[in-house]
C-alpha cells in the first residue's frame, strides 16, 4: 500500500483514472498498492466528501465483480474473518469493494470445509465481541441516553444469543 505522509486531495482526473482501472478488471487492493494511486484512507475521504463518487465507484465494483472469477483466496479469508471478530457483519464486510460479494463469500462457505470452520470460530469470537460491547454500553448509559442504551443492548442480546446461544444462554 501506497505510503504518504498527507492526505491525498479529490482530483477528478484521479478519480476518472481509478474507475477505469476497476472497471478495467483491476482489484482495489492492488490499485493501493500503486504509489501513483490513492490509498484505501484516499478513497474513503473522496467517497464521504462527493457522494456522486461514490456512485460511480460502487456501481464499477460491482459490474467488475461480476465479471470476474471468484477464487478463494486465503488472505481475504482471513480478512472476513478478522472483520467478523471485530463485531461487523457479512454484510458490512463484503460492502467493502475490496472484499468479495456476499454471493462468492456464501459460495467459498459451500465449498471450503477449512473456511466453514474458521467462519464459525470466528461468529463464537463476534459474539464475545458482542457481549462486551453491552457491558460498555450499559456502563456508560446516563439517565438521558437509558432508552437508546436498553434498545442496543436489547438489538445486541438477541445477536449474542443467535451466534453463542449455548455460551450465554440467550436469545
């Protein structure tokens, strides 16, 4: 990945030259790799600030995606489940135009024995993740955030449960 000491600014040829390079077939992952390019921080700015952007870049994903061959590979493997570990959701991960569809990650749990068991170990850490989160969310509730706080917990409880019933008993 590219390393630069500043923010690199939204320039529209910049940009115009990334969408090509994507619909052209090429990974994001690579692309910040290139040190002429914007790093995966760049790109995250440039979305936030020009949301026609991040039009532009989720639809060129998304035709490049289905273009291309959905092999396994073990390093994002890796990543969705470290992204899972961390609390987020499939969905969350795999909305990253750096990670595979939803589809291809269902497609490898079909498919793969060895990424089905690291999935699963990696929801029972979720849920640890998950649990911890109530507790710091009822340790900082104050009287005039109670209510918010009672229906995150309630919303994380009903998780917890599905991915650790038999560890935590609810659900």
């Amino acid at each position: 990945m590219a390393d630069r000491a500043r923010a690199l600014p939204y320039d529209e040829d910049l940009a115009q030259r990334v969408l090509d390079r994507i619909a052209a077939g090429e990974l994001l992952r690579d692309l910040w790799r290139d040190p002429a390019m914007p790093t995966r921080g760049d790109l995250k700015r440039w979305r936030h600030a020009d949301p026609s952007f991040e039009d532009q870049l989720r639809a060129v994903v998304n035709r490049a995606r289905a273009r291309r061959m959905t092999t396994y590979d073990a390093d994002v493997a890796d990543e969705i489940c470290e992204g899972l570990c961390e609390g987020l959701s499939l969905r969350q991960i795999c909305a990253d135009p750096a990670m595979p569809s939803l589809t291809t990650v269902y497609l490898w749990l079909h498919e793969r024995v060895e990424f089905r068991r690291n999935i699963a170990t990696a929801r029972e850490l979720q849920g640890d993740h998950l649990a911890d989160q109530v507790l710091e969310i009822a340790e900082s509730a104050t009287r005039e955030t109670l209510p918010t706080a009672r229906l995150q917990i309630a919303a994380l409880r009903w998780r917890v449960g599905k991915l650790s019933a038999p560890k935590y008993g609810v659900g």
